[in-house]
C-alpha cells in the first residue's frame, strides 16, 4: 500500500510542438519528488500511437524510438476505471494501474486545444491546467483575441480568413492585408504555439511565401501589424483566485526588436537571453501582472498559462499578444523561470500544479449531473 499519487505525463503527439513536448515533459519528470509521486510516463507518436510506460521511459529526449506496432496504450474514457491505462500486446489486453491525476505536457494540436481534455473529463481525471473551453479558445488565436477585447484588454490590428478563402481568391487576400495591415508584418498558424509555421513578411512576395507556409500548419491564418516592441510576458497560477509572477522579458545583445522564431527559443546561440525580472518600471510591471490575470479570467483559466505582451517602442502603449495554456517546460522556458525568480522553484512549481488539478477536479465534482 503506498500513499504516494500516481501521475501519468502524457507527451509527445501528433503536433508540430512535438519535439518540444519531449523537452517538457522530462523537465516535469525529472523535477518530480518520487517520494511524492509514482510517475508513469506515456508518449504519443507523431502519428498518434500511444506507447506503454515501460517504452516511453526508454525515450531519448530528442526524438521517438522506433516501437513495436503489436503494443499499444490507450486511455479509458470510463470513469468507473480511475483512468486505467490499457496495454494491447499481441493481441491479448492487459490492465495496468489506475492514475490518481494527470499532467498533459502536450503543445499544439491535440494535446492544448481542448481535444486530451474532452478526454481526461471524460474518464473523470483530475489534470494541470486549463479546461476544454479555456484550452480550445486560448489555442485559436483569433477566438483570444476576440474574448481579450471583450474584455476590454488592448491587442494589435489583425485580420484572419481561411485557407480555402486564400485559395479560392489570394489576390483579394494580398489586397486586403497591404490595406488593412500593412507592412511588415507577421503570419501565422490560428491553431499553434512555439512559432511553428510563423513568418514575418516585409512586402508582397514575402507576404504570399508566408501564407503558404502557415496555410500548411492550420486551415485558419491570422495576420498581425508588424510593430517595433519589447516582447515580455508573465506567467499565472492558480484557479479561481489566480497569481501572477514577476514579468520576464526576451532580450537580444544588440537591444534590438526581436523575431522569437523556434530555433531561437528553444536552442542555446546566445543571440537572446531571458531577463526575470524584465528591466522596467515597477509600476509598469504591475500593470502587466493585473493584465496577466485579467486575460486569463478572460478565457476561464485554470491551473497556469503564459501571458505575452507587447510593449510598442514608439508610443510605450501596452498591448496583450496571446496567452498560452500549456506553456513549455523546457530548460530554457520563461514560465518556471519566472515562478523560480518569484520564490518558487521549479520542484515546488509542479508540487503546485499538481494540487491545483486535485482541488479544480474536487470542485467540479461537486456539479450535479442528474436531475
């Protein structure tokens, strides 16, 4: 008989955020106090196939083992199985342990769009992070924006259409963009984080390149006003009375405005570095952290999110760029940065999440599901 919870980390999956997820996810596990918790790892293949603790333990963190098509893991939406996991090995199915909670370390498409969440509210589990309504609308990024300026929170000029409307009529699309928006300016996916499939274009031919490349990541684009701006961002925690850290802030050697591709964020050049706390005003500072709230209640938040702001170099106006549900966990991922800088070290910080997900999930049961 053991006391200790027993957390399956879901990683991996079938998004362009995949590789990051790897990095996440050992970050998590390896932070975890295994006095604490029985962990039991779970990789999801880029083409979906859920893998047995026992394979996704031996994976490398850079990429997937190749793995034996007879053997397969999958989740059981029944509630009444405590999300037992089941283990199909030669045809013969096996029942493996039951999971006391969840920590979905997925980015990106089916794992921060609310579709693991449908899931994991199905079979009753408690997990990190936010909701199905609060992971699908913090995943489109046209629906965030739509929901931060209901809430009064400033944002840029964008526009979004189709991919179908870009290949049904592009010129009217190119026409629309060089009246509305301008130039330059910045293309991206609708339905993707870690700037997969994100282009900045500085005039027509790059503007079309741009669109073909994010039209290959999502069937909706979004393209925002190219601004000269400060990139910071603030991480949240908790549920209904949610925190803010202190803010951090992407800072290039030449102090010059910044273009965060993948690469950039998620290798070691040298070329940016992290700053927490972000060299500003402490009023200023304080502003961000009451936004950072305000965007996250916006969407229905729970559990974390990573708040990104722009601060414009020309006017110092403060705008809210998106919120990312599940942000990275990697060794160089501003969110534990920042709650390390704020007093809680990373350890603590999934101690933290981990709690917020029991404590979401006894709330929630309280609902009556019955007339």
């Amino acid at each position: 008989m053991t006391d200790k919870l027993r957390v399956g980390v879901i990683f991996g999956g079938r998004s362009g955020e995949h590789e990051v997820s790897l990095r996440s996810a050992r970050a998590i596990m390896d932070a975890m106090d295994r006095h604490k918790y029985e962990v039991l790892p779970v990789a999801i293949t880029k083409e979906g196939r859920w893998l047995s603790p026992r394979e996704a333990t031996n994976l490398p963190p850079e990429e997937m083992i190749s793995i034996n098509e007879e053997q397969s893991v999958s989740l059981s939406g029944d509630p009444s199985r405590r999300g037992l996991l089941r283990l199909e090995e030669h045809g013969e199915r096996k029942m493996l342990q039951s999971l006391d909670v969840i920590f979905p370390a997925l980015h990106g498409t089916f794992g921060e769009d609310g579709t693991i969440q449908g899931l994991l509210e199905m079979a009753a589990l408690p997990y990190v992070g936010c909701g199905v309504l609060a992971s699908s609308c913090g995943m489109d990024k046209v629906v965030m924006k739509s929901l931060f300026r209901e809430a009064g929170l400033p944002i840029c000029r964008h526009i979004w259409f189709l991919r179908a409307d870009w290949e049904r009529d592009g010129t009217d699309i190119m026409r629309r963009v060089e009246r509305e928006i301008g130039f330059p300016c910045f293309i991206k996916p609708a339905n993707l984080g870690s700037s997969v499939g994100i282009s900045k274009a500085k005039d027509a031919t790059g503007l079309e390149e741009a669109i073909n490349l994010a039209a290959r990541y999502d069937r909706k684009i979004i393209i925002e006003e190219g601004l000269d701006v400060r990139e910071i961002e603030c991480a949240v925690l908790g549920n209904d009375a949610p925190e803010a850290s202190l803010p951090g802030e992407y800072v290039s050697a030449a102090h010059e405005s910044l273009f965060l591709d993948y690469t950039e964020k998620y290798s070691s050049t040298g070329h940016v570095e992290f700053v927490v706390p972000a060299p500003i005003p402490e009023a200023l500072a304080v502003r961000i952290t009451k936004m950072a709230v305000e965007a996250f209640r916006a969407i229905d938040g729970a559990g974390l999110a990573r708040v990104d702001f722009f601060l414009r170099r020309d006017t110092d106006e403060l705008l809210i760029n998106e919120l990312n549900t599940m942000p990275g966990f990697t060794q160089v991922s501003g969110y534990p940065k920042m709650w390390a800088a704020s007093g809680l070290p990373f350890p603590q910080l999934v101690d933290r999440l981990i709690e917020l997900a029991v404590e979401r999930h006894k709330d929630k049961e309280r609902n009556e599901t019955s007339i």
